[in-house]
C-alpha cells in the first residue's frame, strides 16, 4: 500500500508536508508518515521558514509565489499546501490524469 501525501481538486493540487527547519540544504526527503518530508535551511522564527518553504515550493513546482497558499500548519511542521496549476512536479509526485 502506498502512502499518499497529496491529491488533485481541479488542477489544484493538495499537498501535506512535514517540515523540518535549520537543514543544513532545502530538499525533499521523501514520505513521512501520510506527508511529504521537506528540509528547508530557514530557522521557525518570525514566519521565516513558512515564507521560505513557500519560495522553495514555488521553484520547485515552477509556479509564481501567489499560486501557493497555506491552507494549514501555520505554526507546526504539519503544513497542508494548495498549488494552484502546478508547472511541474517533482518526482514523488505524479500528474493529475496519473491519480483517481
């Protein structure tokens, strides 16, 4: 049984992710549990790892900084993501047509 740590609503796509801030580099980990582990660089202070977690999703997925949003896990490390029409995926992550 595969875990899965995100899902598709109309092109948009719904992403859980377990953060861990102050890496040593920003990556993607893997799954961890039902979410996609994130190593980011950022320390949790003053929102700096949120905004820094955003801008490296935004590259990652090749989407502009407004077509993210937050929609979960603002002060944890369990976050849930919305990307809006994503440019391109990463590797865990496969297009929308792929999943039911």
């Amino acid at each position: 049984m595969s875990i899965v740590f995100y899902s598709w609503n109309n092109g948009i796509l719904l992403l859980r992710v377990y953060v861990q801030p102050r890496a040593s580099r920003d990556e993607i980990v893997g799954p961890h549990g039902d979410s996609l582990k994130i190593r980011i660089t950022a320390p949790p202070v003053d929102g700096k790892a949120n905004a820094h977690l955003l801008k490296y999703l935004a590259g990652l997925f090749g989407v502009n900084r407004k077509q993210i949003e937050l929609a979960g896990g603002n002060n944890g490390r369990n976050k849930l993501f919305r990307i809006h029409q994503p440019a391109r995926l990463p590797e865990p992550i496969q297009p929308e047509t792929a999943t039911r």
